[in-house]
C-alpha cells in the first residue's frame, strides 16, 4: 500500500469521480481507476460501488476512508515533526548572557546571524553559564570579565575573546549630587552600591572592586534581584551602581531618573566584555559573533 494510492482513493470518495480525480491530478481515467483497483486487490475489499455514471463508497469503503485520512495526516504530521528535528539539530546554537548589557551586547551580533538558525538562548549566573560552557550544555556565553577568573583561564578546557572593553561608571540619582566638588569616593562612603545578578554570586562584586582599583575599600555591594529593581532603587536616590559606560545607550531610558559620572582620575575603572566557549567547540557561528564584534564599534 503506498501513499499515493490513499492520496488518490480519499480525492475520489471526495469527488466522488474518477475522472474529476485524473483531472485534478493531471491523469488519465484509466490510470486512477488502475490505481484504485490496485488497493481493493491489497487490502480485499471493494471500496466502491461503480455505476454506469456515478460511483459509490460501500460500507467498507466508508470505513477505509476514515482510517485513510487518519493515517495521511499521521504520516504527513510524522514527516514534518522529523524534518523539523533534523533541522534543529543541524542548525541549533545555544548561547548564553550574564546581564542585561551583555544581553544587549548578544542580541546585536545574533540578529546578525542567518534567520535559518535555531537558538536556544539563557540568562543564568556566571558561575551557571561557565559551567554550562564547560560542560558543553550550551556553544558559548557573553560575561564580564573578572581578572581573579582570567589569570585561571588556561588551566581550564575555555578559550575567551573579548568583545568590548568598557569604562565604568557611576550611576546616581541627580538628587544626590548637591555638591559638584564631591568625588566618587565620597558616594560611595555614603551610599550603598547594588547589583543585578540572575543568582546568588559575588562575581560581579569582585569585578567591580578589581575594576577600581583603591576605591574598592570604600564601599560595601549587595544583589538585588532584577535589573529592574536596581534601576528603581538607583533612580530613587536609594543606592549608587556601576555601569558600562559606552553600553549605557542601549538600556537607558528617560525615565531611569539617574546620572552617570565618569570615574575620572581611576586608571584601572574599566570591564571587558568577554564570549567564551570550550576550546574544541567548532561551532561556525562562534567565529561570526566574534567578526561582527571585530567589525563593529561600541
């Protein structure tokens, strides 16, 4: 029994026709009803009852017809969820972010990438996504780099490239800043500094006490728990962060409420933005997310 004879006997129960049948599919009448007879031979049955213009299902035509159509679509939904399958795991890329910047940072260079391809995209901590990367559960991840991680990075299967190297910079409420003399060592002595982190780590706290150098002694960090909060609760003159200085534009709002101020004077106040991934992944879409970031300035 083959597909195409179902396909020809659920089209003339339809049209109830053989010819209107030959027609529809470009044959000749003789060719259809050759088909048709071909079936009732398999399957032993008379599936309709010919008169001398007009053709009827017989009873076990009736039922043929039903079981027919459920096995058509069957095989038609089998053959698409396997073409699908073959695709996906052709063509899927899983890739990683820490924060919302490199969220930004990542969504850039994957709009970038062929729309044919399928991702497999998450939001975890850094510890999670190098984790993830060492293990193999996803091709590569975009983090900020951490110097204490750095120095240990070839002792591990991971290679890193950096992506962007940014400055950073202090982000207060406007209403904080009565005073134009006051250094950034002097916000942070007054005011807590936050944080956004998917889950429970340091990580980031150590990157910003790396990155500036001797003010790291003056100030005390502590997670909040969506970077929505942290805009909030910087907004409202409640704490004072850390940003990105050239990714700012890319999140910022007018209605964040908030103030960056350079940390002039801070030779070290800087973060790398790094994509790692296991040294022997050769994913070829790794190398296009590192060419867009070679090609584009931030």
């Amino acid at each position: 029994m083959e597909e195409r004879q179902l396909v020809l006997f659920v089209e003339t129960a339809q049209f109830g026709s053989f010819q209107k049948t030959a027609e529809f599919n470009l044959m000749s009448q003789r060719a259809v009803s050759k088909r048709i007879s071909a079936l009732e031979t398999e399957i032993g049955a008379t599936l309709f009852d010919r008169q001398k213009n007009k053709i009827n299902l017989t009873a076990a035509g009736k039922h043929f017809l039903t079981r027919a159509t459920e096995l058509l679509n069957t095989m038609r939904m089998t053959t698409y969820e396997v073409q699908q399958i073959t695709q996906q795991a052709k063509e899927q890329f899983s890739v990683g972010y820490f924060s919302p910047f490199e969220g930004a940072l990542l969504r850039m260079a994957l709009l970038d990438l062929p729309t044919t391809t399928n991702f497999l995209i998450e939001e975890a901590g850094i510890e999670h996504l190098i984790s993830d990367v060492l293990l193999k559960k996803i091709d590569c991840a975009v983090i900020i780099d951490n110097p204490l991680f750095n120095a240990k990075i070839d002792q591990t299967n991971l290679d890193s490239v950096t992506l962007v190297t940014n400055h950073m910079t202090l982000g207060l409420s406007p209403g904080l800043i009565t005073d134009q003399t006051d250094s950034p060592a002097d916000y942070l002595a007054k005011f807590p500094v936050i944080y956004y982190s998917s889950e429970e780590s340091t990580y980031l706290e150590e990157v910003f006490k790396s990155s500036i150098g001797q003010l790291a002694d003056t100030f005390n960090a502590r997670r909040v728990n969506s970077y929505e909060q942290m805009q909030l609760l910087v907004g409202m003159g409640k704490a004072i962060s850390f940003y990105p200085t050239e990714l700012i534009k890319y999140l910022a709002t007018p209605y964040d409420h908030i103030t960056y101020l350079s940390l002039d004077g801070v030779t070290t106040a800087h973060s790398e933005f790094k994509l790692i991934y296991h040294h022997d992944n050769h994913q070829p879409l790794i190398k296009q997310i590192q060419r867009y970031f070679d090609t584009h300035q931030f």
